[in-house]
C-alpha cells in the first residue's frame, strides 16, 4: 500500500497528514531532516518554516506546520521529500 500525502494549507497553518506509513522512522527522520535543513529534495521549502510540531500514531503521521507571514509551503514538494524515503522501502522487498 503506497502512503498517502494530503495536505491543506490555511493562513499560516499547513497541516499535512500521511496515511498507511509502513516505515514510520525513516519518515520521521526525513521530516525531521528537513526541518533542520538537510532536507532529501533541493528544495529551500523549508526556510518558509516557523515550527512544525509532528504527531505520530501507528500507521500516519500528521505534522502542523506554522508558515512565515507571507508564504506558502509547495505540497508537491512536500511528497518529492518523502518519496525517496518510500521507494527505498518499497526496493528492498
């Protein structure tokens, strides 16, 4: 089962939600990357960042992520992100 990204932006507000995480630490260590700026894509995405705080349950994740005044976080690059970290699971099986 491919994770699903969705993604909503309101304001300042984005939340993302990833549904059917089967590999839930290297997710949350490439989110985490991100937010310190080792980020997986070349994407400067992340400095549009005030906070992001990350809720974890078995299989999804959702992260709440406050924007900067003025900006708006692309969702595409959001996925591009975490893709890799998916495909590599998916080609060990």
């Amino acid at each position: 089962v491919a994770m699903e990204i969705r993604s909503k932006q309101t304001g300042s507000s984005l939340v993302v939600n990833l549904q059917n995480v089967s590999n839930q630490n290297e997710v949350l260590e490439a989110i985490q990357g991100c937010a310190d700026g080792q980020c997986a894509c070349s994407t400067d995405e992340y400095q549009k960042v005030q906070s992001l705080e990350i809720q974890s349950s078995p299989n999804s994740i959702q992260l709440n992520i406050e924007v900067k005044a003025g900006e708006v976080i692309d969702p595409n690059c959001i996925s591009e992100c975490l893709a890799p970290v998916e495909e590599v699971k998916t080609s060990q099986k």
